[in-house]
C-alpha cells in the first residue's frame, strides 16, 4: 500500500484535491492508496521528507516549499528534500470579503487598506496568500504594514474568521468556499489569476479591475522524498501522465472548479525552483 500524506486539515482544500488524484492513481497503478493528513505545513511537509525513499511514501507538497525557509525560524526543508513527481493543480488568490462589506470594487478596497489597517487572513504568515496580498499592496504602492495578518492552516479558516468577523479579507482561491459565493454571503472582488475563472466569469481580474498586472499562482504537487529509485519514478510519472490524460479525472476536476496546470518530473523540478528564487528575492526585499 502507498501512503500519501498531506500536510494540511482533512476536508481542505489540498486534502480534497489529495483525494481525487490518489483515486485516479490508484486505479492506473492497481495499488491502494491512503490518504493521511499530517496537519501543519513543517510537520507535514517533514513527514514527507523525512520518509523511506521506497515509493511507498508520497506527498503532496505546495507552494510554500519555496517560502518557508527563506524564514530562518520555521524549516530548512527545500525543494531538494524531495523527488519531484508531478504538478496537477495550480489556483489563483481572489481578494474576497464578506457580503455586508462596504467595498463592492478591489479599488474601493485598496482605497481603504491605503488610509487604515486591514486585517487579513487564510494561511500561515509565511504562506502563499499572505504574500499574494502584500505583493499586490507592494505592486500598487501601498505601505504592506497597513495589512495585519491572523495565521491560520488553510484558506478555509481564513473564510471562517472573515464569517465571524474577526477579519475584513481573505486573499484565498475562490473554489474553496464556492457555495458561499453562490448563496451571496461572500463577495469576491478579483481574482489574481490573469483570466477570469469559469465557474466566476462575473469577478474580473486584476488586470481587468484597476490596470495592474499582478497574478499569483499557488501550485499543490506530488512528490517522494529525495532518492527515490529512478524506475519508480519512471512508473510513477508513466502513470501520472495517465492520469493526466484521462478524460474522467479532468471532468472531476471541471465539476469541483479545481484548475489544472500540469507539470511533470524535471519540469516541475524546475518549476519549484524558479519559484523559490522568486520567494527568495521578494522576502529578502521587506
């Protein structure tokens, strides 16, 4: 049996996605998989890591592989910890309030958070929304002290704090509270993404609402830890890019408006890559 850990809550946004593809490979490899969740971003991305390089032990990673050990105190896990496997998903931040907030536009917003303290929230303070947020704030010449952060462990506590009023934005992908979009009772303003989405096509971009081209992309990837044998790997990726190329998982995929961006073994090594030299040159900026 293959163990895939996930470092986040049950029922999450990456848990949710962790799922559905541990689904689609396990029935193109003929092997079960089980999903355990190791909540907590080090604890489970060091869960990961640290495991047999057997190919019984995979993992899905996200972004903040890039982030966190630019922050001296929190890991010195990178991507090299691992061995990379395969980039299913990749999201877009939205900047979202609630439905009785008194922005209707990002302009508006932006307008407020220039003259005041906003308080924001959706990940840990070393995590990919926070940091879609202080980019935009850094990319529109507004003073990123003016936003204070609550760290949670997922974009829907974010949302959940932003409901209980204890927080006025969460800079979180839409597809993680889409019923509260639909039912009215959060607004999205834009998205960070550089098309409009299609389960949203009325919430405009970045771009589109105030002429600024900023887009934030947060990727979830598969992977094993470093020194995986190279044949499986090589059976490994054989079946990823079936799962890639099956008609089923992208339909599941449309349904749950989870957006795809698919990047497979040296090409996401890559990818993470150019993402943690980015990390790196905007944290070492503040």
């Amino acid at each position: 049996m293959i163990q895939l850990i996930v470092p986040y809550v049950e029922h999450g946004g990456t848990d949710k996605r962790s799922r559905l593809l541990a689904a689609a490979l396990a029935r193109v490899l003929g092997e079960p998989i089980e999903v355990i969740n190791r909540t907590g971003a080090v604890a489970g991305h060091t869960a990961i890591a640290s495991a047999a390089p057997d190919g019984n032990t995979l993992g899905m990673i996200t972004g903040e592989i890039g982030m966190m050990h630019w922050h001296a105190a929190v890991t010195p896990l990178t991507w090299r910890d691992y061995t990379a496997l395969a980039v299913p998903y990749v999201e877009a931040a939205a900047i979202i309030v609630r439905a009785d907030s008194p922005w209707q536009t990002l302009d508006a917003f932006l307008a407020a958070i220039r003259a005041d303290m906003v308080r924001g929230s959706g990940s840990p303070d070393f995590g990919v929304w926070k940091f879609a947020l202080d980019g935009l704030l850094e990319r529109t010449g507004i003073d990123r002290n003016h936003l204070q952060w609550v760290p949670t462990i997922s974009g829907e506590e974010g949302i959940a704090r932003m409901l209980a009023g204890e927080v006025a934005v969460a800079p979180v992908p839409m597809v993680e509270a889409p019923e509260l979009i639909f039912s009215g009772q959060i607004r999205p303003l834009a998205t960070m993404a550089p098309v409009r989405h299609p389960l949203f096509p009325d919430v405009p971009t970045v771009q589109e609402a105030i002429g600024v081209d900023w887009s934030v992309a947060h990727w979830r990837g598969l992977v094993a830890p470093a020194g995986l044998a190279p044949a499986r790997r090589a059976q490994l990726l054989d079946a990823l890019m079936q799962v890639r190329d099956d008609p089923a998982f992208t339909a599941a995929c449309a349904k749950a408006g989870y957006s795809l961006g698919w990047r497979l073994g040296d090409d996401f090594e890559r990818y993470m890559d150019e993402d943690d030299q980015m990390f790196g040159r905007l944290i070492d900026a503040r």
